[in-house]
C-alpha cells in the first residue's frame, strides 16, 4: 500500500468504534436515493423492453434473464436437497416468478425450461428425467420445454 | 497540470459510457460521508450489478441492478467516484459468477419468504386464540363482494362456465374445513392459500367488481386518453388475463388464490380502461407500502421534478409496454409499478426498493377473510408456532449476519464470487485467482480488497468513473475557464453545482479535488464546522439539533483532511437526467 491509502486505511481504522457496522457497509436508506434509483431502473427496463421486442424475440430483457437464471439455481438446489415437499417447490417457484412480476408462471415458456435446466445442474440421470417428464404429463408443452431445458442447458 | 487533469476525466467520461456491457469486473466505490463512509464494492457482469447492503436487521442481503441505476445512486446522487477493475475472462466464467450470485439472492429470498410465512402462522393463531378476525389475505382486497354482477366480470362467468367455478369453490371449501378440523399449525400456509382460492371462486360466481381502493388513482396531468395502439394492446391484454383465469382455474398449483384474484382484478381494470378511454391501473404499492410515507426532507423544487420525472416514466411505460404485439405480465407489471409512483407523486422508494432484476411489486390489496375456528390446543400450538419462529430467525443470523470484519460487504461478495469455481486451481484459471482476501490483512476494507484484486486478478484494465461533480466541474471550467470560477466552485456555498445539505455535515470548502492544499482546507473546515456547531447550539430549541449536529459531523471529517485523507464530497437529492 503506498503511503496515501496507508493513512486512509489508519484513519478507517482509527474511526471504526464510531461508526460500528455502519462504516464499511451499504445501507441506501436516503429516501431520494432509493426512489431515484427504483425510477431509473424501471425506466432502464423499459428501455429493454424495447430493445428487446426491436430485435426479435431472441433476446431477452434483463429481467427474464435473471428469472430463468434464479429459477435454474433453485430447481437446482431444491432437487439437492432432502425431504422438499410438491407444494414447497411450487410455493419456491411462485416466490420467485412473483419477484420477478409474474404471477401466473405456468403460461411463461421460461419455466419450465429454466426447471429442467437446473435438474441437470442437479445431475438427475435421464430415466429421472423421464419420470418427471411423465409426472408432468408428457405430452404437455411444459413437459417438452423442460425436456428441452434439461438436454440442452447450455453453459 | 490542471489542463491534464480534465483531459484525463474527459477520456474517463467517455470511457464509462462506452462500457462494455459484456464484461465482469469488481467495482471500488470512494468513500463519502454517511452509509457506508469507508467505501463499498460491487461486482459487475453483463451490465447488471451484485453488491451487498445491510438491509433487515443487520442481515447482509444481495442486491442486484442494472449499471444505470447502481451508477445514479452512488456516482451522481451520492457523488462518489467509482473504479471499475475489468477482469480478461470468458463469458462461460462471466455467466457462472452470475449464477453464483443468482444462487444466494434465491437462497436469501426463500429463507426470508420462509420467516415470513412463519410470522404470519403466529399471527393467525394469536387471532384464533383471542377469538379476532385474521389477518388480511393478500389480493383479497382487490375485488369488492359489495360491487356484485359487474358486467365484465359475469362476462367473464360466463366464459369459465359456473359449473367448473362452483366445483373449484366446493373443493375449496372442503379443504378450509379439513385443515380448520385438523389443527395442525404447520398447515396454516395451506389454509390460508385455501381461502384465497375460495374467495377467488367467489369472486367469479359473485361476478364481483374491482375495489375502487385497489386501483391507482391518476391526477389529471398523468391521465391522458388511450392512442390506438394503447387500446389495441390493452385489448390484447385484457383477452390473455381472460386465458390467465381460465387456466388457472384449472390449474393444480395449491397457491393459485392469489394469481386468480390478480388476473381477474387486472382483466377488470384492462375493461374499463377500454370503456372510459383511460388508462386503468391497479395500485402495486398498496399492500407493500407503510400506510403513511415518512416525511422527505428535500427541496419543493426536488418534490416537482419527481412529479414530473414519474409522468414521463409513465408516458415512456406506456410507448414501451402497451405498443408491444404481445403485452407481457412482467412488462405490464412495471406500468402498475409506475402508475403507484404517480400516485404518490414521484415517490418511487414508497413500497422499498424496486430493481431491473427482480424485487417487483405486484398489486397485492389485502382484506381479512372469514375462516372457521382452528381446532386444537392454541396456546401449544402458538408456543410452537413461536419456537420455530425463533428458529428460523437464528438461521438467517448465523448464515448473512453483518459482522465487521468477517462477513462484510466485502467477504460475502468476494465469497460468493469464489464459489462460482470449483477450488483454487478452477479459480486460478477463470479468474487469476481467489477474490476472497484472507490472505491480506484489512482485506475486508474496500480499497484493499481492490488493491488485492488489481494485483492478483487477471484484470484487463481499470475505468475510472466520476463523479457527478467531478463531470460538472469539468463541464464548467472549460466553460468559463480562470481562477474565478476556480475559487467560485471550490466553497459549498458558492458553487453553481453543489446545494449544502445537512446530511453531508457543515463544511466550507472541498478537499476532494485537492492534495498538498488539503490540510490547510481541513483546518478551514475544521473551524467552520466548529462555528456552525456553535450557531446549531443557539438554534435547538428550533431545529430539534440537526445542526449542531451537522456542525459536530463536520469538525469530525475535518480531521482525516488534516492528514491528507478525503472522505466527505457533498451529495446531491437530485440531478436532471442525461
């Protein structure tokens, strides 16, 4: 450290009982700041909505992205887990697409494909694969998206 | 000397807009009074932001944003200026640290909705034990059994056919009365789903219309009449919430209740938006908003720009989401979102924070339903309800409670970072090495953590961000260049860019932008604040002591100036947008 942040780093140091936790940690609790940050980020969504639905449906917004990514995690580290209820799944999946505006999930293709990606991530074999596909019901379009999350989960 | 200096922020202005959205890289935030006064840091992989802020009770919670919003609120708002050290690595390496950060944010988010469900098992039963109503349910209160055959909504009886809706309401109730019978107080989430699906099934049978409480009331200035292309999609929109009943009155999800009431409130609203020619939304803060905001203490002209500011978001909301060939829940969502921010005119942090990634607010209006009495032994029932409670409260403090030097903004980022790989060497070779800085004392403090990873992480290159004033400044002197201004800009209460506010604590001059000269301007500050604590003492009796305490505030970030060290820089309540 040169001797400039050597000094910073004394001078944190030196106030640290001041401020206690508070010193080293974010709290955005300025009113102005959060309600300036929430604006500029709904209006940075709108921006990606409009990108997006300029470009095709290809691409998808930020929010869609971080959806599936969050749902893969969670399809992931619930199959890990032991003794999980249906219904705990479904309530962690409604939990989820709720956080991310979506009440009704079921009529969103993201799902269930963003569900089979994490049971891979979870290595469930194929003959497990199949029977939740069967569960399911195979010939749903769920089932197939799932199917095709699963198989090609991408990296 | 000075000339350099502005051509070096000129290059670094440029290089924070061209930004590649692509990249990973941490990100060092400067120091400034208030939250937060010895730094922070962020990570930044694809344009989205993962920092962690001490949010619910000393727990250290994930946050994630988009670049703009992140940049607005600690570069502009909060004036600091930010470092971003990008780091050479693929977009495999870029999309498995996201994936990391996904997985905390899940976990975190199930724990906390967990606590959640369990506060609210101790409130039915002190309810049922004390023979008092129950709590509200949420969504509940979106429909008003007291507006009954509203045409839209027996329309949409009709469409679902009475047959199916009757028998949902019958399976419904059948299922209250077993879990009431039963008793068990581990079940309550499912009573209380059960009666929300019992009460959407009456709803629809009832032909039930909206609660004018639950809808987001627009002054004038806000409400202006439907285009074609509004009407259009808002008719597209109201036909797929139509589907949305229709499906999950089908539907086996045991939680379905609340997303029923919610797509027949918004198929409602769609409706008589097309009949009156105006935007109908429903309030998405209601249910998550405190029922009185707490008072701001800015500016009235701040107050106006808000208000203004949330009726353009609403008038782009519109172009962006209703213009779409298909209006989608999500999109819709930030329109009901933007409506409520008008409604509290400009008020945007009403209902929490909101994010481009997540943390939506769906309009969730609560009404207390009526249940049967819960069968059993209440008192063991809530002493149990309580113990788990507790429990689960411990669990969340043992995994992300706030502890100075252990588990900080710091670690858990520089953690979560690291378990994206799978040991030292996967590590070495997707990121140069560990995040995490056990291995360098008072690692745990920003800038050393982002000395360390600028010496040990495979970092490309390193983009200084400014500051709003730093940008400003540099506007204004090549302006009007010359001493003058110099001297203008340099003092608080003189400068064209800066407004003095309490919460920065009283100061004179700036010593951010300065380095031998710093002590001399500290001992300036030193004095003045000193003073100004003086006039605080004289003024108590009327200002409550806010300040006295600026002036205190201000003598104590006098002193690191003393040293050569800078940590206040002013801050802003609001900046006109680019």
């Amino acid at each position: 450290m040169n001797p400039r942040r050597t000094l910073l780093a004394a001078a944190l140091i030196a106030v640290l009982p001041l401020f206690g936790c508070k010193i080293i940690t974010a709290i955005i609790e300025l009113p102005s700041d959060i309600s300036a940050g929430s604006s500029k980020s709904i209006s940075g969504s709108f921006d990606a909505i409009s990108t997006s639905s300029g470009s095709g449906p290809e691409e998808p917004t930020p929010n869609q992205t971080s959806y599936r990514r969050d749902l893969r995690q969670f399809a992931a580290v619930f199959a890990l887990s032991q003794g999980g209820t249906r219904e705990e799944f479904l309530r962690g999946v409604a939990r989820i697409a709720e956080d991310h505006g979506v009440s009704h999930w079921e009529a969103e293709p993201i799902t269930p494909r963003a569900i089979g990606e994490g049971l891979r991530d979870a290595n469930l074999s194929e003959a497990e694969m199949e029977a939740f596909v069967n569960d399911v019901g195979r010939d749903k379009p769920a089932a197939q998206l799932a199917l095709e999350g699963w198989r090609n989960p991408g990296s | 000397m000075r000339r350099l200096a502005l051509a070096a922020l000129c290059a670094a202005l440029a290089l924070a807009d061209a930004r590649a959205d692509d990249e990973l890289g941490f990100v060092y935030v400067t120091s400034n009074v208030g939250e937060a006064s010895g730094g922070h840091a962020a990570l930044v992989a694809d344009g989205s932001v993962y920092h962690l802020q001490n949010a619910d009770a000393d727990l250290l919670l994930l946050v994630r944003d988009g670049w703009s919003a992140f940049h607005l609120v600690y570069a502009v708002l909060e004036n600091r200026p930010l470092a971003v050290a990008l780091l050479d690595v693929t977009p495999e390496v870029t999309e498995r640290a996201q994936r990391s950060f996904a997985r905390l944010y899940v976990e975190q988010q199930l724990e906390l909705a967990k606590r959640e469900s369990l506060r609210d098992d101790v409130r039915w039963l002190e309810a049922f034990a004390a023979d008092r109503p129950t709590p509200p349910l949420r969504g509940a209160g979106l429909l008003a059994p007291g507006a009954p055959e509203d045409p839209d909504a027996a329309r949409l009886r009709d469409l679902i056919g009475s047959d199916s809706l009757a028998e949902l309401r019958a399976a419904a109730e059948r299922a209250v009365d077993e879990l009431t019978r039963a008793g068990d107080p581990t079940r309550l989430e499912a009573l209380r789903e059960s009666l929300l699906v019992r009460e959407a099934a009456r709803a629809l049978l009832g032909a039930w219309g909206l609660d004018p409480r639950a809808v987001a009331q627009l002054p004038a200035d806000a409400d202006e009449p439907l285009t074609e292309a509004e009407r259009a999609g808002l008719e597209e929109w109201a036909a797929s919430q139509e589907r949305a009943v229709a499906e999950l009155v089908r539907s086996s999800r045991p939680d379905r209740g609340y997303a029923l009431l919610l797509a027949q409130a918004r198929q409602l609203a769609a409706r008589r938006s097309l009949a009156t020619n105006r935007l109908v939304l429903l309030d998405a803060f209601e249910s998550h908003a405190p029922e009185s905001l707490e008072p701001e203490d800015v500016a009235d002209f701040v107050r106006q720009k808000r208000r203004e500011d949330a009726a353009a978001l609403l008038r782009k909301g519109r172009r962006s989401v209703l213009a779409s060939v298909q209006v989608e829940e999500a999109n819709f969502n930030l329109l009901e979102e933007v409506a409520s921010i008008v409604l509290r005119e400009g008020r945007a942090d009403a209902a929490g924070m909101l994010s481009e990634l997540g943390m939506r607010k769906l309009p969730a209006r609560g009404r207390g339903l009526e249940s049967p009495p819960f069968s059993g032994d209440l008192g063991a029932a809530l002493a149990g309800a309580r113990e788990r409670l507790s429990a689960q409260d411990e669990t969340l403090r043992k995994r992300w409670s706030y502890e100075l030097m252990t588990r900080n903004c710091i670690t858990l980022l520089a953690r979560t970072t690291d378990d994206a790989f799978g040991g030292e060497a996967e590590l070495e070779r997707a990121l140069g090495a560990a995040a995490s800085p056990d291995d360098r004392t008072f690692g745990f403090i920003p800038f050393v953590f982002f000395d360390r990873v600028r010496e040990r992480l495979r970092v490309s290159r390193v983009e200084p961000v400014p500051s709003h004033m730093q940008k400003e400044l540099a506007r204004v002197f090549a302006e009007s260049p010359g001493a003058l201004t110099r001297a203008r800009e340099s003092t608080a209460y003189t400068s064209t860019i800066y407004q003095p506010l309490l919460r920065d604590s009283a100061f004179l001059l700036f010593t951010d932008d300065v380095f031998w000269r710093r002590p001399a301007y500290g001992f300036v500050n030193l004095f003045f604040g000193l003073g100004f604590t003086t006039y605080g003492v004289a003024a108590l009796p009327f200002d409550g002591g806010v300040r006295a305490k600026a002036g205190l505030e201000g003598v104590m970030w006098s002193v690191p100036e003393l040293a050569f060290v800078n940590v206040r820089k002013g801050s802003f309540d609001w900046v006109a947008p680019d």
